[in-house]
C-alpha cells in the first residue's frame, strides 16, 4: 500500500501557489489569488501536484459511485492523485490513490472583510470531512484547505479553532501539516496558508 508524504505534498502544493501569486505580480494584474473561486485554482494545484511528479484527475466520481452507469449520475472528488504521473486511474488503483477535497475561504473579499468567513471555514469543511469518512474504499483522504488571511497569527488561530471543532464532533484527523506563502495585499489578505488535514482511516 502507498504511504503517502504530507510533508512533500505540502511542499509541492505551496510552491505551486508561490509561483501563481509570482506570475500575478509580474502580470501588475488587479486580481490576485485571494480573488480566485475554488475552481479556478483547482488548475494551479494540478499542476502543482504534476510538478512533483504525481498523476492527476480532476472530478472524479466517489468509488462508491463509480458502478453508476450514467457518467453524469455520483458525488465527484475535486482531485485525485496517483503515486506517479504514468499510473491510472483504475480499480486496481483506487484503494493507493489519494482522494482531496478542496476548500478556498478568504478573509478579506472585493466588498471588504467577508462576513461570511468563519461560516464558509466551519461547516462545508467538516462535510468534506465526512464525505470522504462515508466511502469505506477510500484509504488514503485529505482534506486540503487553502486559507488568505490577514496575517499568520490570524491563519493559525482560525485553524486551531477549526481543528478542535472538529475533534469536538467526532471528526477522525491526523495532525495538520501546514504551509505559508506571502501574496500581494489587493483586498487585505496578505498571506496564503495551505493547511492539509489527511484522515485518520481508523
């Protein structure tokens, strides 16, 4: 069975995010990464993940849901990642992959502080949480939370908070393993924090 590194993972996704939030300097462009919807970096952290030599799938359907003859029809997982760039995505893959679901929440938005912050960092996380627990197939499942804040003291507290909430609720998680990257004040936030939550399949 694979053992996955959160270490290089984290790594890996971060630098991918550093040289986005370079290009957007360079580029003197009026929206910055803390701009971006979840979906327009789903590409940036492919690539990252790429980068490092990995294999990447995007939206792919939940092995629960993968017996469903219409392809449309099952809940689908923004990224799954192989062990190497030439492995597939098959059913004899499925158990080493990695499956991750994908959360981006700011702090500052166009319109000022996002009042909706603390919400948007709780509750849809802690569904991805039991969304990938519910799928007995799934080995290997993280949660990966990409966090624009003010400041590193602010990412910390609002990830500590968060990580007790979520022991409080019964969530079964590894410690996690985090990331920092200075980004180009635009709306306020000042840092982008990539914080990785694998789960604990026991």
């Amino acid at each position: 069975m694979t053992v996955w590194s959160w270490d290089t993972l984290a790594d890996a996704l971060a630098a991918g995010l550093a040289r986005a939030a370079d290009a957007v300097e360079l580029e003197q462009a009026v929206r910055g990464l803390d701009s971006c919807r979840e979906l327009e970096l789903h590409p940036v952290l492919g690539a990252a993940l790429r980068e490092a030599g990995l294999g990447v799938f995007h939206e792919q359907r939940f092995p629960r849901d993968r017996s469903q003859r219409k392809r449309s029809a099952g809940a689908r997982c923004d990224l799954v990642v192989t062990p190497d760039a030439a492995s597939p995505l098959d059913d004899d893959s499925l158990g080493d992959a990695l499956w991750i679901e994908v959360k981006v929440v700011a702090q500052f938005a166009e319109l000022g502080p996002h009042r909706g912050y603390a919400r948007a960092l709780q509750t849809p996380v802690w569904g991805d949480v039991r969304k990938l627990a519910r799928d007995p197939t799934i080995a290997h499942g993280l949660v990966l939370l990409i966090l624009f804040t003010v400041d590193a003291v602010t990412a910390d507290h609002d990830l500590d908070v968060w990580c007790a909430r979520a022991v409080a609720r019964g969530l079964h998680l590894w410690p996690r393993v985090q990331r920092s990257l200075p980004i180009g004040d635009r709306l306020g936030n000042r840092l982008c924090t990539v914080a990785l939550f694998p789960l604990d399949p026991t």
